[in-house]
C-alpha cells in the first residue's frame, strides 16, 4: 500500500473532481493521504475532506509566505482534532525575498519567529513536524537543532542538502515526490541513495510538482507510483519493498491508525 504523506487536496484544482481524484489514486494503489495545513485559508476545507473520508488525515500549521497571518491559537484551534496528525506545513523559504537587504531581513525574522513557535507547539503536543526547507538549509538546521523535541517529523520535499542528513538521528524522515524524477535533479539522484532506509517517505506535493512524464499538467496522489518507481530504479529493491517500507516509516512517524473519525 502506498501513502502519499503530503498532498494538497484542499487545493481548488481539486474542487470540480476530488472523488475523481482519490479514485485513481486508489486503482494506483495509493489508499491512504494526508493534507498539510499550507494555507490558514482553506483548512478549514481539509478538516471536512478529512472527516469525510476514513482514509485522509490532515495538518495544521502556517507555510512561511504566510507567516503575517499566523497566531498560535490557530495551531492549537485544530491541533486536537482527532484527525490532525502533524503541525505543518511549516519552515523557512528565502526564495522570493525582496532585493532590499533590510525588507528581507524582516521576512527572515519573522519566518524564523513563527518557525520557533510551530516547531514549540509540535513538541507541547507531540506531534512530528511537516517541514518547508527552500533556499535556507543553515537557518532551518540550526533553528530544528536547537528547537525540535523527539518527536523529529518529515522534511517535505527533501532538497538533497546532505547536512539535514543527520536529522535521520533526530527523528526526521525525508518526504521524496516527483522532483526525483526530473531531468535537473541531479543532485537529488544522488543524494538518494544515502538516505537511511527506514526514513523514507513517499509524497507527491499535488497539485505541484507532478512527476516526468506528466510535468506541467496537475499533479496527484496517483503518481506517488512514478516516485516509486524511481526510487526503485536508484536503489537495490523493488517496488514492492519500497511501499513497504515506506508504509511503515508512514506509520511509525504519523502513527494513522492510532486515530479514529
């Protein structure tokens, strides 16, 4: 069985065909989803997707382009719920800073600020973290080493940064989607193999980033098979052992079936 571990179906590209969508991605043998909490906007419409059926789950948590809008009573609004099962989406992405080196040091500060309080929060409630890392390895390693509990959580989308390979001793899994497979990712072909085994999770970041040979259409859970099917190529097992495996990483690190409707 396969679970896609970050997928937002809460996405309006969903609205017209989300039953369409998770039928699919079924007859692909992915059967089980999670929603990360992205966007403060539409969490609303992921608990109801999560309510409504037995086998998605979601998050809760402020993506940081959306750091002005964060609160931690929004994190804890949610967190209890008895399908929430990660605070995420959350982290520090440098990539659209402004030019002007003060702007952009008020960004990165409060990124880091609402950071710090989601990553608290994850620990006050044991909840592993959904981890954003883009254009700011240094600042997310140093903030997770000093900040994170035992809980550890997933680093979604992994960036191939070898350094946050040693988070695999802090608990943290390494989310892998349809970047794998494109023909630029080299550094991420080779980083794979280095990845502990038992860390390794399997995403699609739908509707984002669909996997060759399908780049630029929508991205969904179905194609959690092509990542699969990479990681096998790059690695020395099949494809069934790899949904194995990462089933069970699924299940150690978000523990799913601990939670009920």
């Amino acid at each position: 069985m396969i679970i896609d571990t970050h997928c937002h179906l809460d996405d309006s590209k969903f609205d017209s065909d989300l039953e369409d969508v998770i039928k699919r991605a079924q007859e692909n043998g992915v059967e089980k989803f999670i929603i990360p909490g992205a966007d403060p906007k539409t969490i609303d419409k992921a608990v109801s997707i999560a309510e409504s059926h037995n086998n998605i789950w979601f998050a809760v948590g402020v993506h940081p382009y959306d750091a002005q809008e964060y609160s931690p009573d929004f994190i804890e609004k949610y967190i209890t719920h008895n399908k929430c099962v990660a605070v995420g989406e959350c982290g520090l992405d440098y990539y659209r800073l402004p030019k002007d080196s003060k702007m952009a040091d008020e960004i990165k500060e409060l990124q880091k600020d609402v950071f710090i309080s989601q990553i608290k929060l994850a620990d006050k409630y044991a909840k592993p973290l959904i981890v954003h890392i883009r254009e700011a390895s240094q600042d997310s390693k140093e903030l997770l080493m000093k900040y994170s509990g035992n809980r550890g959580g997933v680093l979604h989308c992994y960036n191939a940064n070898r350094e946050l390979l040693k988070f695999s001793e802090k608990g943290f899994y390494y989310g892998i989607g349809g970047v794998l497979t494109f023909k630029n990712a080299k550094k991420l072909v080779e980083t794979f193999p280095l990845i502990p085994k038992d860390r390794l999770l399997v995403e699609t970041d739908s509707p984002y980033l669909t996997p060759h040979p399908y780049r630029g259409k929508r991205n969904e859970p179905a194609y959690c098979r092509l990542v699969i099917e990479k990681m096998a190529e790059l690695s020395d097992m099949q494809i069934d052992e790899l949904e194995k495996i990462c089933e069970e990483n699924t299940e150690k690190l978000f523990a799913l079936s601990s939670y009920r409707d």
